[in-house]
C-alpha cells in the first residue's frame, strides 16, 4: 500500500510542524558532507536549508499532494526541492551585494558565518541541487511528470520569477515604484515559489486542469497575502520575533504595500486576498481545509 500523508484529520498546528520535520530529515539525507574540501560549501548549505523556520513551501506542496492522495514519498521530494530553492534565495537575497542583511532566522546570515564567496557558493549548490531531486527517480515514476516539475520551478525561480521580482526589488531602491508595479514585483518575487508550491500536487497527480487552475487562483491571492504580511511585520514586528532585522525597507526607501496603503488599509487587503484565495477551494470541499487555515495563518504570523 502506498503511503499518503495526512488522509485522516489532523490540526492545522500538527500539520506544520510535521512538514518541518519531514522536510528538514530529507534535507539532512540529501546533504550529507563528504570528506574531501569540498566539505565546507555542504556545511553552508546544510547550515542555511536546515536553519529553523516554518517550512510553509513544503507544507504547501505536501498538502496540496494530499488532496490527490499523491504517496509521502513523491511528494517529499518536491518539498525538499523547494526549500532547498527558497533557502538558496535567501542566501543570496543577504548578501551585501543584495540586502546586506546580518541576521536571519535569529542567526548569522550565510556569508557572515562563513564568508561571502563560500555562501555565493552554497546559494549554487542549494538551487542546483533542487533539480537533481527532481530529476530523481524516487520523485515521479513518469518522467513526463519530472521533466514539468523540472521546467515548472525553473520557471518560478528564474527571470521570470523569483530572480526577476529580486531584480525590480534592487531597482525599487533608486526608482519609485506604483501599487500596480509593486504587486507585479511580488507576485514573482514572493509568489511565483508560493504558486508552484500549491500546483506540485497536482502536476504530480496529473490532476485535471480545472483543479490545478483553482490551486492557481488561490496561490496567486495567497502569495499577496503572505508578502502584505511580510510588509506589516517589517514596520510593526520585532528583530526578536521575526528572527531578522526590521525596518530595512523604509531605510532603504522602498516602496511597500504598506508604505502606499498605510498599514490598516494594508491589513485589510490581506484579509481580503485570504478570503478571496480560501474561496478559490470550494471544489474541493473538506479535503482543502488544511490549505484554508494555511491561508489564514499568513496574515496572523509574528514570524
């Protein structure tokens, strides 16, 4: 029998750490350091992708795998393949080249426990290291599937995505930007990950195209969500609850969600884009409940 994960009931809570725990032991197979020199970019890599953290990418792609009863194991392999992504960005995203960020996830950034070539090094061998999960056979008999998981989070990762939304981010330091452009940069900045995130269930479950567009609809209005969310803890949280530095936008004269809306005008889209994302799940009924709190812890989150 092949094992599902999450098929009876279970506490939006329980299912969050679950995906953290899970995740983080196949990161810890999946980077095993070797004994040559080399050794030191596996230890910034193993050091950034198992720093603590909610996971909330793997959680996506594991339940959004549980709606089509896709088996643990398939669906693992994705999740550790995002993360591995999502870690590389941040990596990257610190270093003084980029955010000049010291601190993240309540420790050292990567270049300052190291050093900047090594983390330039580790943010390669994180994102490189995604697609040969992928890539691997234990991911998707079908290698169909493998090849659309594959040029899926290239996609989400790359110019058009994640590198792009950083790119406008960079720019957004010397130019102003509108709300229209501002949503334009975090939809692939933030969302573009959030978004294959969702749809990986259903890729891997060759899931109709009706139902991979409703897990679109509600990832597009989750990432907004998530990254209003962000804006507000950067004015409103703290160093100590968010685990790195606030304020860095407004130093930086940045313009946000918040900066433009104000921060209760803000507030008040987010929870309007929750509400509009939770109802993108309706054809799902019951099963889609764990991806219905998960859209409404987003915007209640300190960290």
């Amino acid at each position: 029998m092949t094992e599902t994960l999450w098929s009876d009931p279970i506490s939006f809570s329980t299912a969050l750490d679950e995906a953290a725990r899970l995740t983080d032991a196949a990161l810890g197979r999946l980077l095993i350091v070797p004994s040559g020199l080399e050794a030191r970019v596996y230890d910034a890599m193993r050091y950034s992708a198992l720093a603590p953290g909610k996971r909330m990418r793997p959680f996506l792609v594991l339940a959004s795998a549980g709606l089509f009863g896709v088996a643990q194991r398939c669906a693992l392999q994705v999740a550790t393949a995002v993360e591995m992504v999502h870690a590389y960005s941040l990596v990257h995203d610190d270093l003084p080249a980029m955010d000049n960020s010291d601190l993240r996830r309540g420790r050292p950034t990567c270049h300052k426990q190291f050093d900047e070539a090594t983390a330039v090094l580790a943010g390669d061998g994180l994102l490189t290291a995604a697609f040969e999960v992928l890539a691997h056979g234990d991911t998707h008999g079908d290698p169909a599937v493998r090849c659309e998981l594959v040029a899926s989070l290239a996609a989400a990762a790359g110019p058009g995505g994640m590198v792009g939304g950083q790119m406008i981010d960079l720019l957004a330091e010397r130019r102003a930007l509108d709300i229209g452009a501002i949503t334009r940069l975090q939809r692939m900045k933030t969302g573009a990950l959030i978004a294959f995130s969702c749809e990986a269930g259903a890729i891997l479950a060759k899931a109709p195209s009706a139902l991979r567009l409703a897990l679109r609809g509600y990832a597009h209005d989750l990432g907004l969500a998530f990254q209003i969310a962000d804006d507000l803890l950067d004015v409103e949280g703290s160093a100590v609850e968010t685990g790195k530095p606030v304020g860095a936008d407004a130093a930086a004269g940045k313009a946000t969600f918040v900066s433009i809306l104000g921060a209760e005008r803000a507030r008040a889209h987010a929870e309007l884009l929750v509400r509009q994302a939770v109802a993108h799940l309706d054809s799902f009924e019951q099963r889609a409940e764990l991806l219905r709190e998960a859209a409404r812890f987003v915007i209640t989150r300190r960290t």
